[in-house]
C-alpha cells in the first residue's frame, strides 16, 4: 500500500526542488502548508457520560491519529497515505464505529462501508456493505486507485478487495460488548414502535480524515460501521462521494458524520465546496452555512471536518459534541470533543 | 401507488381554487406552468445503426412516455406519479436498459438500479443491486415515501419491496438475446484485455424523467441496468442522489446518463443546480457549462434532462446521440434521438 507513498515522495523531492521560488509560501521554502483534520464521530453527547479515564482514551487516540497522518504529510508523502493511515488507526480502535468498533445491523452483523477522494484528479473509491474486510479504507483506497469504477458493493467489493491482498477477518472480529448492547437496546426499542419508520438515535458514529498535503493536494476519506440494527442494506452517506466525503483542490476536502439521510439529500461535502467555489465564501463561512443554518432548518444532525488550500480547518456541528482534532497550516493543534 | 396520486390531485384542487389571484401565470388561471423531459439513454450513437422501422419504434415509445407523464401533469397530480408512470413504460419497453430491457452482469444475472426525488422536499430514495423487482422505480418511489432511509441495497431492498406489493419477477424475466450478445461482445473483450481495467464501451444505457407539476413542484428519476459485463457489485449513478438524480424546486431537476463514474466524481446532476443558485446561471446554461465543459474536459461522456421551475427544458449530451423527448412549458413537443 505504501509503494505509491514513495512515488510520491520521491516526485514531491523533485518538484520542489525544481521550483523552489514558487514554493515561497514556507520559511523552508522547499514545502507547502500541511494540515490535516479528522472526526471520531457527532452526536448527542454530555460531559457527565465521560469519565476521566474514557475522555482520556478518547483524546489519546485522536491524538496518535491525528500526528501518525501529520508525520506522513511532514514527509512530503501524496495526502491519501496520511488519511488513510489515520483512518486506519481508528478503525482499528473500539472507541469509534468503523472497523472493528462498526455498529451491528439488525441480523446482529456487521457491514461496513468507506470511501475516499483526491481533490488532485477527482479519482474516488468507494465501499459499501462489506463484512470481512479489517480496514475498509484499504479497500475504497484500492477502489480508487485500481478500478475503472468508483462504488463497489457488497460480496462483489469483497471479491475485488482480495485481489490487493486486504486483510480479511471473520465478520466476528467486529463483535463488541458494548455495541452488542446497543444493537439490544435497539431492537427493544424497534418492537415497541412496530414500526418501518423506527428513528434509529444511535446515527452518529463515523470517522473521517482530510488533510492537504504539501503539493496542494486535498484529500477526503471516511469509514464507519453504519446505523445501529441498520436493515434492508441501508447505505449511508460516507460512502457516497458528495455527501458523506469530498475533495477537490480547487476549493476544500471535507468528511461528514451525522445523520446520514440528510446529508446525502443536502449533498453536504460537496456543497461546502462548491459554495467555496461559486460564491466566493471562505472555509469557516460555507461550512457553516451548510451545517449550521441549512441543516438545522432541515433538522439533520450532524458535523463535518474540512480543509482547504490554505490549510485553514473547519470542525463546525450541530450536535453537542464531536470527536475532533486538526493541526492547521500553522502547527496549531486542537483535540476536543464538545465546543 | 396512485393512492398519493389522487390525494394530490384534491390538494391541488383545493389549493388552486383558494388563489387564483396567486394562479396568474396561465390563461385559464387555474393551474401552473407543467413541463417533461425524458430520456433513454446517450451514446455512441449513428444513424446508419438505424432502420426506419427501428427508429420509429424508438420514437413512438419515447412519445408514450411522454404523453403518459404529460397527462398525470395535467390532472394536476404530484409530479412523482408522472415521473414514476413515465419510467415503468421505458422500463417495461426492452429498447431501454433499463426494467425489462436490463443488461446482463458478467455473471449473466441482471441487477437493477433506481432513483427518485422530490424537489419540494428534497425527499428521495434509491435502490442498488436488485434482481426481482419488475419495476424499480416503484421501490425508489417506496423508500422516498415509506422508509426513514434514502438509500437501500440487494436482498435487503427487496425485502423492503415486498411490504409495499410490488411486483416480484424472476431474474430471467430481464433476459433478452439482443443483451445477452451484447454480454457475449464485452466477455471476449475483457478476456483479451485481460484486465480489471476493461473499459465499458456500452455504458450509456438508463431511462430518466424529470417534470415540473402545476403546483410548482419539481422531480427527477432514474433507473438503469447498469453496465454490461458489470462486476464487483458495481453501482453507478443511476442511484446516487446528486450524481444521476436531483431536484429542490427552487433551481431544477435533472436525470443523467452517461459513463457513470465520472457523474459521481463531478455531482454532474446536483452540480447543474447549484451553479444556478449559487451563481444565477439559466438552466441552459448552467446544464451546457456541466455537460460540455467540464465533462467533456475531464473525458466523462454522456448527457442529462432537466427542467426548471419556470418548465423550461434543457437537454445537452457530449455524445453523438442520446435518446430523448419533452413539452415544454409552452407545450412544444420534441422527440429525437441525434443533434
């Protein structure tokens, strides 16, 4: 996975080296800014459901994700192979729902999806409903940067992804104690309302990174192991280049958390975008609008994180909290999960 | 289905006739401006391809279609039962892949793919990966409608389907010896090109509806059988809100068709609305800048129907042809398949 990594450093080397005067955004002169942002998910949280030693765990790991992708953007490496590192570090927690934190569907598995977008060439790969794959940012990596196409699902994705020699586990190594109850919990709920139309609370979890690395390169990627008891193979947004995930050099690269529906009919990622684009709004004021005034009037919760050329971050939500972190272009580092 | 349908027709009723002030755009004073566009697909398309018979067969469908949904608009009905009248006498029409007319996968099956929303309330609904359903429209229309999702996919969408009574075929009901040549053609070629690379000459195939109704509501839908040869539990854009399908009533709506990877990648069809809100374009020119500037730049072939809320119609393709037809809101007719 990493031999493109090398590549790309090998062409950032020469290419700052052949034009260092355009480089002169840097007191080294030979980089561009770096910054990197990244979501453990948003929702309805409190201070009092954190004990200290839980919000250390949380912030602990927000923290080795977010400096493992740093330090791969510090060396000059094209910004998938930070996002995807990060994203993998937190797949490969409990604390968040992606990998092997993922939610159960109502059948009491797991299926997960992901997706990534280079801002660079607008190449994206995406996941969705897969059961056996350890990091399912690999997989929409592979989907990008191999495939002609751009979504694969299901056993079919399962089928490509073992091709780029993936690891693959037993759907069991998603099990968890604590999402187990959760899926309990659920289904009591669910009986009760007899209902199609059961408004699933637990709708939040996902993690996403973006960074701009220093060829100017925006990249966006998300994973997540969907909706608690989810039926029917509901797909979410984080796998829908748009809405859950975008990245295009021209304006930003953001990755969403929140309730899914809303923003795929908001087209929420790419809507900061392109409000960059079309109406001139920097980072802050078009991530806001989008999540702060469209969204609430149309009462989808939710947040995103977002980077844009400059490496200014945007970490705006809704909700009362999200798990966050970012270093901005200028080395100023934030972990927080409430405002 | 049409239980809404009738609904609609009294809600329009009763709205209509309580301001007829209001109502001021139309010589009978009663009923606002209606308009539809549809279309078959784009292509690689020539007129020698054509006899007069096969040509004729073309247009008289694409004419059914459209006079279909045409008749809904003018009962004042909600402009989801034209959209959804329109597509099932495409899907049930084997000129089309789409229904009954679906391409076959490299496994020879058929899976569906379809999409609907609706410009009032930015409702939507899609379904990926289905292989029984006749219609799949109809379990679009049923999750926009019934579901708290947007998005359902393979067994678990058909699941869903069947607590609406929609009708279920066997998956050889999509068979048809012109498609499974068609199958036989690109097996050969993937087999020499010997690559998961193999780029899909024949992926052009989808029908779309988009309608402004009397009410000033505006709606899109898509469905597709996707691409010939497809594998990986590929899903295009034919299901993804903002890529093949979109509509808010206050820009347009829009069904694409086209290399669908690339409408993913650039939101071709929530793209054209937004630069008309965002930078006050006219849907002629905001479809034509998507259409023939920024796809044809990036290399994305194909071509989308739209209609804005004043039911004018716009129509562009990059390709050589695309099967399509519309009234507009002056009632001029137009069924053509060429420049």
């Amino acid at each position: 996975m990493f031999t493109k990594s090398v590549l790309s450093s090998v062409f950032a080397l020469l290419l700052f080296s052949s034009c260092v005067t355009w480089a002169n955004q840097s007191e080294t002169s030979k980089q561009g800014p770096i910054a990197i942002a990244l979501h453990g998910g948003a929702g309805t949280l409190s201070p009092q459901q954190f004990t200290p030693e839980l919000k250390a765990q949380y912030y602990a790991k927000l923290s080795e994700a977010l400096e493992a992708g740093y330090r791969i953007l510090q060396t000059g490496a094209d910004g998938q192979d930070a996002v995807v590192a990060a994203i993998m570090i937190l797949e490969n927690s409990p604390l968040f729902n992606a990998g092997v934190g993922a939610v159960y569907t109502f059948d009491a598995e797991h299926e997960l999806d992901a997706s990534i977008m280079h801002g660079k060439t607008r190449e994206a790969g995406a996941i969705a409903g897969v059961k056996h794959i350890k990091n399912p940012i690999l997989a929409a990596q592979a989907v990008m940067n191999h495939s002609v196409h751009v979504m694969l699902s299901g056993d079919g994705a399962e089928t490509f992804a073992e091709q780029f020699a993936i690891e693959r586990v037993d759907n069991t190594h998603f099990n968890t104690e604590r999402r187990l109850q959760s899926l309990h919990k659920a289904k009591a709920r669910i009986k009760r309302q007899a209902s199609l139309n059961y408004q699933h609370p637990e709708k939040f979890g996902t993690v996403g990174v973006v960074v701009l690395d220093q060829l100017g390169n925006l990249v966006a990627g998300t994973s997540t192991g969907g909706m608690t008891a989810k039926r029917f193979g509901r797909i979410g947004d984080s796998p829908i280049i748009g809405a859950g995930t975008f990245a295009d050099n021209a304006s930003c690269a953001v990755s969403a958390t929140g309730h899914g529906e809303y923003f795929i009919r908001y087209q929420v990622a790419s809507d900061i975008c392109k409000r960059m684009t079309y109406q001139n709004l920097s980072l802050a004021e078009a991530a806001d609008e989008v999540i702060n005034r469209v969204l609430v009037d149309a009462g989808g919760d939710g947040g995103i994180v977002a980077v844009d050329a400059q490496g200014n971050v945007a970490m705006p939500f809704n909700t009362t909290g999200m798990y966050r972190a970012s270093i901005d272009a200028n080395g100023v580092k934030t972990v927080a999960i409430f405002e």
